[in-house]
C-alpha cells in the first residue's frame, strides 16, 4: 500500500483561458482505492482524464511507477477507464465489448473465451454475452463496461462518475460490488464522483477538490473529523461553521463563551472556524444548555428529527432522536470532542449557516451528472 | 402534459380530420408523380401498341445489343461509386476532425456546386476537358499534350464522380459527425492506435452514413443519360440514353421498348438497394 504509483507534480490545466486545474500534487498508491471528490467543475474529472491520457497538462509532469507519462497516448498507458455513461461500442455484443482488447491483441480464440466469461462471471453477467448492449438496462450497462476494461488487466482502473446514472438502490448494490472486485483484483481504483457519501464508504484516501485546487487529501475518518476547512466541512456531511477566537490551547471562544476543545497549536486569540457537526450536539433543557435558542423547524427524517435553531441569528443544524416542538426554547450542550476548529481561509463565512438551508435547495445545487464539467473537456 | 381523459373525443375526431386535410396534398402528389407514373411504366413496359399484354418488350431488353449497354451502365456507376467512396470518406472524416466552427463553412463549398444545375456543370466540365479547352492549353504551356479526354471512359466516370460526389460526403461525414466521442476514447483507452481505432470503431460505426452514400451516388449514375452523352459526343450509350432516346422517339413501339428498359432497371435499382441494406445490417462487421 505504500508504493507510489501514480504521481502528479505541479499539474496545471486551462480551456480557453479558464483554469480548470491549478498546481495539483498529488499520489496515488498502488492497490488503493482513492477517490476524487468534489462538486462539478471542481477539476476532477479533468485529472481524471490527465490520468488516462485524453488532455496533458500545460504545466507539470504525470510520473507512472517513477517514469515520466505525460506524453504517452491513452494506449500506452497501463490504466483503463469506466466512462461515465459507459461508452459501450453499440455495434458489438456484450461478448464483443469486453473481448475488445484481446481481440486487439489477437489473443488464441480460446483464451478469449475463457477470460471474457471469467469477466461476466466476476460482474455476474454469466450469460449474457449474445446480448445487444442497447438492450440491456443501466446496471447491467455498466457491469460490462467494467468487464471491458478489467480485461486488461490494468494497474489502474479510473472510473468517471461510474454510478452517476443509475437510481439509489442500484447505486448502493454497486458500490459494494465495486469494493468487492478492487479487493478480489487487488486493481488500483482512481474514483471521480461528487457524491460524499459514496465517497466515504468506499475509499481508502479522499481527495476533495474545489475550483481546480486539492482541499484535503486523507482517509474518510480524516476528513470527516478533521476538515480542512470550510469548504471541505460543508461539502462533506452537514456541519455548522462559527466564527471563534482562539483564546490559548484547549480553549476558544464564540457566541460570546469560552469552550473546552481539544484543538492546540493556534496562535492566541487567532480567528478560527469552528466546526460542530449537526448529530454531536445534545438537546437539553434550556437552563442546563451551553447555549440555547429557539427552535424554528423541525422535520422527521426516520432515524432523528432534523431541528433548525436560532442562536444570536445565526441558524444551527441540529440532529436529535429527542422530539421538539417548533418555536420552543431549547439548550445545547456542546463537548469538547464535539469542536474542530479550523483555520480561516478562503471559504470562511461561505458555509455554514442554515438560514437559507431547505432540502429542495440542496438537491439542486446537487446536480447528478456534471455535464457542464464534462462538456468543457469536449471543447480540446 | 394533458391527461387522456380530459380530452374530449369529439376535439380528439377534429385533429383527426385536420391531420387527413393537412396530409392529403401530401397524399396527392404521392399519387399523382410517383405511383402513376410507375403504374404507367409497368402498363407500357407488359403492353404492345395495341395495349395488349406481351412480354415481347421485356425479352427484347435482354437480347445481347440492350444487355451489353445494360452491362455497361452497371460497370461504370460501379467505378464511380468506389470512385467517390475513396475520395469522399477520407474528406467527410478529414472535415470532422477540423475546428467545429469552420466545419459548417467546408460543406457549404461542398455543397455550392449544387446550387448549379446538372447540365451547366456538365458542359463546363466538357469546356474544360476540350481538346483546345483550358486544362490541354495549361498542358502545352509544360510542353505536354494535347491529350483527347473526351469520348472516353475517363472524362464519362469523371463527369458522374464530379456531380455525385457531394452526395457521398454528406451522409458519410453527417454520420461521422455523430460519433460519440466518448466511443473512440474508450477505443484508445483500451489499446487501439489511431489506426485501429479507424478500422474497429469509426467505419463500422460510419457504415449507414457510407450505405446512403453508395446509393445516393450508384442510382443517379446508373440512370444517367446526360453526362455520357454530353461527355462523349452521344458516342457512349448508357441505359439511361437508350431509355431516353426510345421514350422520346414518338413511336409507341419504342415507347414500350423505353418503359420495359425503365421497369428493368428499377428492378435493377431495388434489388441494389435491397442488398446494400442487407450488408448494412449485418452487425459487428470488424474491418481492419
């Protein structure tokens, strides 16, 4: 796991004038699953295809087991992609598509074959081969581009939004599926997606990415708990972000209190960002609470109630198993393993504050398929 | 997004009857310039002077003077067609591969001979091909020539790639144009060069596009009169002069005689048509 495979140095990239990609370092290690997360147009299915060989860079160099592999065409390299939307070759068979690079080779019939039905057998397609791949349904689609591409036997595998498509209870059956075969190939997955939750369960290293740039690189646990900074605390699960002090080691200040944290190495009275994540806050009574404000909705959500709640008109996210009525007063007590503070930057004040927060707004601003990133790449 | 039953079934009866009216000049001129007139050529072609049914005029097309034009005409709308294939799927694909904004402006040029009738083209083409025309004058000025194009197979197959050329480029680069570029990224991805890419994803994709093509340029040359008879002094006859010389010799005769030639080569033209798409259809056809 430790052996670095894939290595981008200082990669930049622009279309028309607009920076897409902007000084991206970054490794990949080889038998890991590391994905590449952010909203579109954040530039990572831009490195995606840097990878793949379909753009090069205009700065920086792409290093393959140390060896330099910006020049090489995509049929030199020894990585193979799932596109989004497949790509399947609509004049073969589902035989005939995965078969296609040994047929390229001009591998002996027989071990064609064998290795394709091996393939189907591993996507459980067992009998599929004769089909049209226009026939078959989403799901199924993207299983023989998977076969199509493990094939190869790739030392890397780059999947481009693999599972955009395809509705949630596919997507989670999927997912595992995915897992199973990376842990089965021992193949090395370079994931692009923008769903954090997909993210989170199946990698071993995130990289979030936002306006061509690498926010955070580190395992989910990472940057689930310790985010970066306010881009990456908003982007990845519901978080709500204060503006604090510093006061000295293990303690900060906001909403006009001093808290315990377990954050050191700030400077003094150093202005932070203070992340709390919506499901560490306890309700409480309002007069045994840190802080208390009024709680002005409350949605069910199955597993906790969702509260919105009005601190110095700021609004909080709160989720809770304990019921509360709209518009009751209520307090909140904060732990210190609840607090990460953060340092300020460019997204400070950007994120975390559910005033204008409804569900409707956040599947918008969510879309499934970033088209837009993918059709500035169509532009070269 | 209306609901079907909130559609009241009288209003539904009158989009009906507006469909029929809109559609019937439509119907019409079906009727009236395409299945009359092929009535017409079966009626004559199974007719005698008297209007009574003979085979006469079929079995005279086969006799051995009507089967070698026939023969003929076959031969050369073959050469052009493989003529203009060569030529006009390494153009379609070379005015794909170009800036998408300029790519509309090539097939305008291409296309602007068009605006010009046939015929005028046709004698420009003769013009230039002349003994004393430009291209022979161009020719003495390096001390060569002069070279008698006319008359010959070369100026007739010239002429008919020179007007049906267009005609193949088109269907062939509006089906290239078409192809989902993601296809060929993943084609390359999994180890094709551009050759292979060319031989195992782009032409198979591209065979309706070069199908079309080959019909839109092999009916038109088979049935051509105009551009062998200018181009060679009406001293090469293709089917399409015989037919034309016949139908306009005003002798019913040779009007039946002219109708029997026109249902064969529709015959001729169908069962064409007929295999080229059975060839089409045949799937994941690989041609490296």
């Amino acid at each position: 796991m430790s052996q670095k495979l894939i290595e981008l140095k200082g990669v930049s990239k622009s279309f028309d004038g607009e920076q897409v990609l902007n000084n991206i370092h970054l490794y990949i290690r080889d038998k890991e699953f590391i994905t590449l997360l952010g909203p579109s147009g954040c530039g990572k299915t831009t490195t995606l295809r840097l990878i793949g060989g379909f753009e090069t860079p205009d700065e920086g160099e792409i290093f393959f087991e140390g060896r330099p592999m910006t020049d090489l065409p995509p049929y030199k390299r020894p990585v193979n992609t799932v596109f989004q939307r497949y790509a399947l070759f609509p004049h073969l068979n589902v035989f005939d598509n995965i078969a296609f690079a040994l047929k390229l080779r001009h591998v002996p019939k027989e071990e064609i074959d064998e290795q394709v039905h091996e393939m189907l057998r591993l996507v459980s397609l067992r009998g599929f081969g004769d089909k049209n791949v226009a026939t078959l349904s989403g799901g199924q689609q993207q299983r023989v581009a998977i076969a199509r591409a493990l094939i190869n036997r790739p030392r890397v595998l780059l999947l481009d939004e693999p599972l955009g498509a395809l509705d949630l209870k596919l997507r989670k059956d999927m997912q595992n599926e995915l897992k199973n075969i990376q842990r089965q190939t021992g193949i090395t997955f370079v994931y692009v997606t923008h769903d954090q939750e997909e993210a989170l369960s199946m990698s071993d290293t995130i990289v979030v990415m936002e306006g061509g740039r690498i926010q955070q690189i580190g395992t989910p646990t990472d940057i689930y708990n310790e985010p970066e900074n306010a881009f990456v605390a908003d982007f990845i699960g519901e978080s709500n972000i204060i503006d604090g002090v510093m006061k000295e080691d293990l303690k900060v200040n906001f909403d006009g209190r001093d808290f315990v944290c377990l954050d050191r190495g700030f400077g003094e009275n150093e202005p932070v960002d203070v992340v709390i994540r919506p499901e560490d806050v306890d309700v409480v009574e309002p007069e045994r609470g840190m802080l208390r404000g009024i709680a002005t909705s409350v949605t069910f959500k199955g597993v906790h109630w969702e509260i919105i709640v009005d601190i110095n008109n700021f609004k909080w996210m709160i989720q809770t198993t304990d019921y509360v009525s709209p518009g009751q007063e209520i307090g909140l007590y904060i732990e210190p393993d609840a607090i990460h503070i953060m340092k300020k930057s460019e997204f400070s004040g950007m994120f975390g504050d559910y005033s204008s927060f409804s569900d409707e707004l956040d599947e918008l601003s969510d879309p499934d398929t970033p088209q837009a990133e993918a059709e500035s790449d169509d532009q070269t | 997004m209306t609901r079907p039953e909130t559609v009241p079934a009288p209003r539904r009866k009158r989009r009906g009857v507006v469909q029929t009216i809109a559609a019937a000049p439509h119907a019409l001129w079906c009727v009236l310039f395409i299945l009359a007139p092929m009535a017409f050529v079966v009626y004559y072609a199974f007719t005698d002077a008297d209007g009574a049914f003979t085979i006469y005029n079929i079995n005279e097309v086969f006799s051995a003077s009507y089967l070698r034009i026939l023969e003929r005409s076959i031969l050369y709308a073959l050469v052009a067609t493989a003529i203009c294939l060569v030529l006009a799927y390494p153009l379609a694909y070379a005015i794909t591969k170009m800036k998408a904004r300029h790519q509309p402006q090539i097939i305008m040029l291409l296309m602007l001979p068009m605006w010009i009738n046939l015929l005028i083209r046709t004698y420009s083409l003769k013009i230039l091909l002349e003994t004393n025309g430009v291209i022979n004058h161009a020719l003495a000025w390096v001390h060569l020539g002069p070279v008698h194009f006319l008359n010959s197979n070369f100026a007739i197959i010239l002429g008919m790639v020179y007007n049906y050329l267009p005609y193949m480029v088109l269907p062939i680069y509006s089906v290239l144009v078409k192809i989902d570029r993601r296809l060929i990224e993943a084609a390359q991805d999994l180890g094709c060069n551009s050759r292979q890419v060319l031989g195992r994803v782009t032409f198979p994709l591209s065979l309706s596009g070069v199908i079309s093509g080959i019909t839109m340029v092999f009916v038109p040359s088979i049935s051509t009169f105009f551009i062998s008879k200018s181009l060679s002094d009406g001293r090469v006859k293709l089917i399409g002069d015989v037919i034309e010389t016949e139908i306009s010799m005003h002798n019913v005769a040779a009007y039946n005689i002219g109708s029997a030639l026109s249902f064969v080569l529709m015959v001729l033209i169908l069962v064409s048509l007929f295999v080229t798409n059975k060839f089409g259809e045949k799937d994941g056809g690989v041609i490296v």
